[in-house]
C-alpha cells in the first residue's frame, strides 16, 4: 500500500496541471541585436503585404465602453508616417451603435515572431482628443484568447485617465499589460500585479511628465523565455516587467492546443502586431469632436531578435 501511494504521488506531481520545471543551468549569453523586420511606411499607401486593415468590424466591450467602428477609409500613409484617423462619424454594426469611426490594421499571418523586441515609434493623438484610445499590443497567431497571452506594449488614454484609473491631474494616462491563461476565455490576468499604470506624478520614476502628442516617442516590449520587459524610448528605460514562473503545463486541453511543457504565461506561439485607435464612450467630449478629427501617427515599426556570439554556462 506504501508503494501505491508513493507512485500515485508520483503520478500526481508529473501529470498535474501545474509542476514547476527547475532550471538545470544558468546561461549568460552575449550578442547582438538585428532588425528582421521593418515598416518605415514609405510610399502613399499601406503596404498590404505587411498589414492588414480592418474593415467594417469593432471591439466589444461593456467594461471598457468601445465606440468606434474600425473602417479601412481611416488607415492612410503619407509622408513617411502611417495615419489612423479618429472622427465622429455615426455608424451601427450588428445592431450596435457607434458614434465614431476609426483606424486598425494587424500583421496577422504576414509579420509574426515568438522571441525578440516589437517595437513602434509613434505620435499620440492631442489633448483635445478627449476618449481617443491609441493602442499597440500583440497577440498569438492561431490561438484562442488569452491562450499564448495578450500583451499590451502601450495603451493611451486622452483626457482623464480611463475608467476607474482616472487621474485629472494627467492630461493622458498609460498603461502597460500582460493577459495569459491556459484555457480559453479564462484570463488569469489580476489588476495590479501584471499591469503598470502610468504616469503617477512621473511617467517613469526618473523621468518629467511629456506631452506624447508633440513627437515620435519609442514603445517596446522584450520577450524572452522567462519575461516580458516593457520601455519607452530606449531598451535600458524599463517601465514594466512581467516575470513568470517557469512551469509544465499538464491539463490535457493545453495540451492538444500543443502547450505541453511550456508556460501559459509567457508566449510560445508567433505574436503578430496591432495598431489600432480605439473610443472610450465615456470620455469623450462630443462637442468637440463634432467638429475635430485626431490622429495617431507612427513613423515606422520594427522586429528585433537576439544573435547570440557566446554563452557562459554556470551551473
């Protein structure tokens, strides 16, 4: 009876949904850092082969209060820079009514990689633009959410802050996120702890206040095997890290999604790219945008990935 129970327990520690791997080495690698992909969005049009607008559809969500429809009339490039522009223009989809329309385009299928740098240099929308809600994140080819996570690089919300985050003293607010789960639909995702709100009193803690609606600023994320690192501007200027625990996953419907021995909190599936401006229903100042359009504006976007020269292996 002994030994049934010491290989039941056996049993249960190799095939239970969450067994902590244990590193074997610690490697320090040196190398360095290659574009394999970039958008310097030349030309007059959006270059189709890279992206893809989105045409007549939006994001629902009640929590959030979306109000923009995402129409492919609102994605342009000129000047070297791509152009989302965001109007008050009243539409109804599938029932459901917006008062704006907007600009959203993906490199789904086209532009994907699992390990690297994403970064875009982009230019928010002004002040004024009272709900605009501009957005860079990324999201796994393949694979139901939040399956092989979601990750928000930037998020930014013009007026006050954005929902119950809200702070009138900042003329915008940002935030960078991390969403992951190992089944479908179910977000393990936990306000605070894997989402920094910013700016509070300093949009860094070693940085002034800007106004990101003046110039081109840098917003990135760095994923590697165990972390999800988010900066602004320069890689060395991290605002937010998401470090996960390293685990097998043994829950047979990850499983035959093809997760067995990875994490569901750090992406093992290609991530494609995402800009888009969304609408925050409750911000918005209609007066002012009956008669204004805003834009956010991104002069180029570009993958990284490692290559390593050398490693040290320390056991």
């Amino acid at each position: 009876m002994f030994h049934l129970l010491i290989l039941a327990l056996i049993s249960f520690l190799s095939f239970s949904v969450w067994a902590v791997c244990s590193p074997q080495s610690n490697v320090h690698v040196s190398g360095t850092w290659e574009v394999v992909f970039e958008d310097d969005f030349l030309g007059d049009a959006l270059n189709e082969s890279n992206w893809t607008p989105s045409n007549y559809s939006s994001i629902v969500s009640q929590y959030d209060g979306h109000d923009a429809m995402f129409i492919a009339d609102r994605v342009s490039v000129k000047d070297g820079a791509l152009i989302m522009t965001t109007m008050y223009d009243p539409h109804t989809l599938d029932g459901i009514s917006y008062n704006f329309t907007s600009a959203w385009i993906d490199s789904k299928q086209k532009r994907n990689m699992t390990r690297g740098r994403f970064e875009a240099s982009i230019r928010m929308p002004e002040s004024n633009a009272t709900g605009a809600w501009p957005a860079w994140w990324l999201l796994p080819e393949g694979l139901c959410w939040p399956i092989g996570s979601e990750i928000d690089i930037v998020e930014y919300y013009v007026g006050e802050g954005h929902n119950q985050h809200s702070r009138p003293e900042n003329p915008a607010q940002m935030s960078s996120s991390f969403h992951y789960g190992y089944s479908c639909s179910d977000d393990l995702y936990k306000y605070p702890n894997d989402t920094v709100w910013w700016p509070s009193g300093n949009w860094t803690p070693n940085s002034p206040i800007i106004d990101f609606s003046l110039g081109y600023h840098v917003f990135g994320a760095e994923i590697n095997d165990t972390a999800v690192r988010y900066y602004v501007d320069d890689p060395d200027n991290t605002i937010f890290t998401f470090t996960a625990p390293t685990l097998c996953v043994g829950d047979a419907d990850f499983e035959a999604m093809g997760g067995w021995g990875k994490s569901p909190y750090i992406p093992w599936a290609p991530l494609y790219g995402i800009l888009n401006t969304a609408m925050n229903k409750g911000n918005a100042n209609l007066d002012w945008w009956q008669t204004h359009n805003a834009t956010t504006m991104v002069d180029w976007v570009k993958f990284w990935q490692f290559v390593p020269t050398e490693s040290t292996v320390t056991l």
